[in-house]
C-alpha cells in the first residue's frame, strides 16, 4: 500500500484536475479513486471529482494494487466476430474493454470499435450505446450480442428480460468448492462502497447455478449458468459463497493484476427475425487456462 501527500498551491482547482497534474493514469482511473474513497482532503474523504479545492489543502492519497483499475484502452483492439447476419453480431470480448462510454471520451470502447469495423449497430438512444442489449464488466471476457436493428433490439431485450436466452460462464475460484451448488440470493448496490454490490434481503433476486468442473489444489474451476443478470452478480455470488473469484480485485485482495478470471463462453438465443434457436460456444479462453495449466 502507498500513501501519498500533495499540498494545493492555489484555489479554485477541482479535485480530479489536480490529481491529473501528479499521477499519470487515465482520467477513468482517477475518478474510480475518488468514487471508491481513496482519496481525502484534510483528513476527510470526499467523493465529489468536481470539489473545489483551497489554497493549503492536503490530498491524501492511498493506493495500491487492488485500487488501481486496469488501464483503459486507448488504441482500438482486435475483435473476434463469432456470427453476423442482418439482425445481429455476436462477438468474443476481450479483457480490457470496456463496452461502451463511461466517464473517459477519450477511451475506445467496445462499441466505437465495432463502428469502426462498419458494423452497423441499432441506435435506440444514445449513440455511444448503439446496439448494447447487455453487457460485461470490463475485465469479463466472452460472448457478447449486439443489433443492428430495431426488430432486433426489442427481440433481444424482451429476450433478457424473460431470461430465456441461457448464458454460461467459466471462473476460476480461489479454494476448493466441495459440491455443485445453486445461490437464489438478492443483490443490492453497496451503501458505503457504491462501486461494489453485496448480498441483501433489500435487493433484487439473483440466481446462480455454480457446477464444479475441475478442483486444482487451491482453486476451482466452475461452469456457471447465470439465470438472472445482475450487475457483477457472479462475482458478487462467488464471494458470498468464500470463494471469490481469482484476479476479483473487487471482491477479494489480490496480487493477480489479470482482472476476474472470468469468461462467458456460451450464449443461446431466439433468432429476432426466423425465430430459430442459435447457440454460440467458444473454448476456454488461454487467460485463464494459464493459472491451472
């Protein structure tokens, strides 16, 4: 853990601006420092990126591996197209990604890439989330479906929404799951720590089929099938059960800079137009092969 003391020199200078002018990172990054409360000013923690800070001011700044996000990606990144026809694509995300615009307009996405590539995606509303029907965190990688037309949209939104399309995942848990075990258990944003999201009687219902497909000495490797589609539910899932997922450096500490080890490797869906089911596979990706191989 490092822990950082920088002094203002003027007033009027907002708190993230101030934080670009001493550490060389993204902007994504330091504004995920402010929002997860690494950050003080004179002792208290702010999570305000706009806070004005006064001439004297001390910024004190804890950082360490777990808290720094992997970097975004600013050059466009090879994407593997599974299947395209009229409707829609399917494509197999890469780790680092991010699928559309967050608070870097600086940063290529998932979507400015697939634009890039002259795929036209389906734009519903807003532009820098043309054709996104669900997603995946940025350090997920796997099997992602976008439309490229509105019948496709709200076939494939309706779709997710009355969780027929069947979505399967691999992960690699830290320690060694003994059973094949189903979590029915509510998700709800954390109060405290509003990148993070927990187990709550509060919360929305989440269920997660977790069957072990092979334990090595100090992990497991899961097939999962994700009846819902909550945010970071397996992860969050997979740390309610004690055994988070390697690389989380969300839900679990971690020396592992790799991100979650996690992958979704099949998807099944109702074709929007022909109505026919399609079901889409891909091997175990290497990045996690490496860590059990």
């Amino acid at each position: 853990m490092e822990k950082k003391q920088l002094k203002s020199n003027t007033s009027g200078t907002r708190l993230d601006k101030f934080l670009q002018q001493h550490f060389t990172v993204s902007r994504v990054l330091i504004k995920e420092w402010i929002t997860k409360q690494y950050i003080s000013v004179n002792n208290i923690i702010t999570t305000k990126a706009s806070f004005l800070l006064s001439k004297g001011d001390v910024i004190t700044c804890i950082i360490n591996k777990e808290t720094a996000s992997p970097p975004p990606l600013n050059t466009p990144t090879s994407i593997n197209y599974i299947y395209e026809d009229h409707d829609l694509v399917v494509l197999n995300k890469p780790a680092g990604l991010l699928v559309h615009l967050g608070s870097n307009k600086n940063e290529t996405t998932l979507v400015d890439q697939v634009k890039n590539d002259r795929i036209p995606l389906y734009d519903y509303a807003d532009n820098n989330r043309a054709g996104i029907v669900h997603r995946l965190d940025r350090m997920t990688e796997g099997l992602l479906v976008l439309a490229k037309t509105k019948r496709a949209y709200e076939s494939l939104s309706q779709q997710f929404r009355n969780r027929t399309i069947k979505k399967h995942y691999y992960a690699l848990l830290k320690g060694k799951l003994n059973q094949d075990i189903d979590v029915n258990q509510p998700i709800a944003r954390h109060p405290k720590h509003r990148h993070k999201y927990y187990v709550s009687p509060d919360g929305r219902d989440a269920y997660t089929k977790f069957f072990i497909k092979k334990n090595y000495n100090s992990m497991t490797l899961c097939n999962i099938e994700l009846i819902s589609g909550r945010t970071h539910q397996i992860r969050v899932h997979a740390h309610f059960l004690g055994h988070p997922i390697i690389g989380d450096t969300i839900y679990t500490k971690t020396s592992r800079q790799s991100g979650q080890l996690l992958q979704a490797y099949s998807l099944s869906l109702k074709h929007p137009n022909h109505e026919k089911k399609l079901t889409f596979s891909i091997p175990i990706s290497k990045r996690i092969q490496k860590f059990y191989a």
